[in-house]
C-alpha cells in the first residue's frame, strides 16, 4: 500500500528543455494567425539563415555561461572579425584560408578575455566589458570607421549562398550546435565546463585545472564568435566597424530562455539554440505585424527581463 502512495506521489519528470519547445511553438502558432505570411517556405528559411550567426555566437556563449562566467565582447569580436576580412581578402580566389584567419581573430580575443579573467583574477563582468571597448576600438582603427566593400563573390556564398533551398549558413550553424553538443554532453572536457560551474572550489579540490579550463570556455566563445563575424561580413559583403553591434546582449537573452542558468552549472546548446529562434521568430513576426522598431526593442528587453525571471525560479535566486 505503502508503494502504490509513494508512486502516486511520485512527480513527474519533465526534461528542461520541453517548456522551451512548447514555448517556441505556442510564439509560432499566434504569430501565424496573426500573419498568413508567417509559414511560407521563404520566411522560414529567412529565419533560420537570420538565426545562424546569433545561433554560432550563442553556442560559444552557452559554454561560457556554464562554466559561471560571461561573454558581453562576442558582438565587438564579430566586428573586429568582420573589418579584418574584408580589409586582407582579395578581390577573387580561395576564400577560405580568409575565414580561417577571421575564425584565429575570434581565438585571438577569446585569449585575451581567458587570460585577463582566469591568470589576471579580474572579474568576467569587468573583463569583457573592457575588452568589448578595446576590440570595437580596433575595428573603427583598421579603416577610420569607414565601411569596406568586398567585391569577392566566392566569399559570399558563406553568408547568402544555398545548397538547394537550403541556406549554407544555417547548415554551418547545425553543425555546429551539434559539433559543441556532443563535446559538452559527452567529453571529458564537457563535464569540467558544468563541474566548475556548479562548484569551483569542489571542482578544484576534485583535481580538475580550473584556469585551464575556463581559458578554453573562453577560447571557445572567442572562436565562435570570429565564425559568426566572418558570416556577417559574407552575409552584408562589407567590411563594418559597428557589425555586431548589440549581438552580445541578444546572445545572452537567447542562452537564458533556453535553459542556461546564469548562475552556472546548468544549461545545453540545444536549448541555446531554441533560444536563438525565439527571439529571431519573434523578430520576423514583429517586422511581418508591421510593429514600429522602438517598440521591438522594448519587446526584446521584456524577453530578456523574462528570461532573468524564469531563471530565478529554477534556481531559486541568486545570491
């Protein structure tokens, strides 16, 4: 009798991620009633090409969040990114060794934020805040601020080219959702990320090299960060100093609603992910119902102060 009652009493166990799903849906549902023009074939595939850089951004992000630090230089890392290309790239020819070099500006950056938080003690928050500066600054330095057009046409297939209907940026970012997935769920290294997040000092006592690792969390981000830099610039096909500019807030917002807390500890890429087309789906519906831009920018920081919200209530708060 005593078994029936306990299994009775028994809660339910429902993945984190299947409210973030729901919710996506039910956004998807309401914005296609109010828009007929919401679930055409050519809509969604401009959300999904639209998601991809925030989506690549976000995953290097998620692995930052995690490990209980924060990003806030990713969207002056894509800029930085973005007017280094297109300032050595030439007119024709091989491309790739150039998104490589955008890909080693991002790690460049990621190294500094890891060496300035993890050898040089100084708090994330304050870390890539100052480094956000400096690394927007060096993007207006490249070229006085002045835009960079870049008439290589084989450079553009990253940001505006297809496979099919297919975006080749939006493949680019499922690869790498499911790439950095893998390693956080199933490495050795991913289960550091999580460790030190929920408990440094456990963590460190538990033998694992705490400043090792947060380096890497932050090479990471920063690498992440250059490929969606190198994305933009093929995607707009100009070098721009100001690229990226308020990308850093929106990441965060996204990794949040997706189940990342930001006290550390928890949180996965998939949910990142679905996070990222919250907040592009909700932007494409807002364009689609023809709400002025002011008000879309109060509607994305409601998202984001809900975002905090809903975080506080798995996590019971912060301290």
């Amino acid at each position: 009798m005593k078994a029936i009652l306990k299994g009775k009493n028994k809660k339910l166990h429902v993945p984190a991620i299947v409210p973030i799903i729901v919710s996506y849906i039910i956004l998807c549902v309401i914005i296609a009633v109010l828009s007929p023009n919401f679930l055409t074939v050519r809509n969604i595939l401009n959300i999904g090409q639209f998601s991809s850089m925030m989506g690549v951004a976000a995953v290097g992000v998620t692995f930052v969040i995690v490990s209980g630090g924060i990003d806030i230089s990713v969207g002056a890392i894509m800029g930085l990114t973005c007017m280094t290309i297109a300032k050595i790239i030439p007119k024709s020819g091989f491309v790739i060794p150039f998104i490589l070099i955008g890909i080693g500006v991002g790690l460049a950056c990621g190294a500094v934020n890891g060496i300035a938080i993890t050898f040089g003690k100084v708090t994330p928050l304050i870390a890539t805040l100052a480094t956000m500066s400096i690394f927007r600054g060096f993007a207006f330095i490249w070229n006085n601020g002045v835009s960079m057009p870049i008439s290589n046409k084989e450079f553009g297939i990253l940001g505006r080219g297809s496979v099919g209907e297919i975006p080749v940026s939006l493949i680019v970012m499922i690869l790498i959702v499911v790439i950095f997935s893998l390693v956080m769920k199933y490495t050795t290294f991913g289960r550091k990320v999580y460790s030190i997040g929920g408990n440094t000092r456990a963590s460190y006592l538990s033998g694992i090299n705490v400043k090792a690792t947060r380096f890497l969390v932050y090479l990471i981000s920063g690498g992440l960060a250059g490929l969606a830099g190198a994305m933009l610039t093929s995607q707009i096909g100009a070098g721009v100093a100001n690229g990226g500019t308020g990308y850093e807030m929106d990441v965060i917002a996204a990794v949040i609603l997706g189940g990342t807390s930001l006290t550390g500890g928890k949180g996965n890429i998939v949910g990142s992910f679905i996070g990222v087309l919250i907040l592009v789906t909700l932007n494409n519906g807002m364009n689609l119902l023809g709400v002025q831009a002011f008000w879309q920018m109060v509607a994305k920081g409601l998202v984001l102060m809900l975002a905090v919200v809903l975080d506080v209530k798995r996590t019971g708060g912060y301290e």
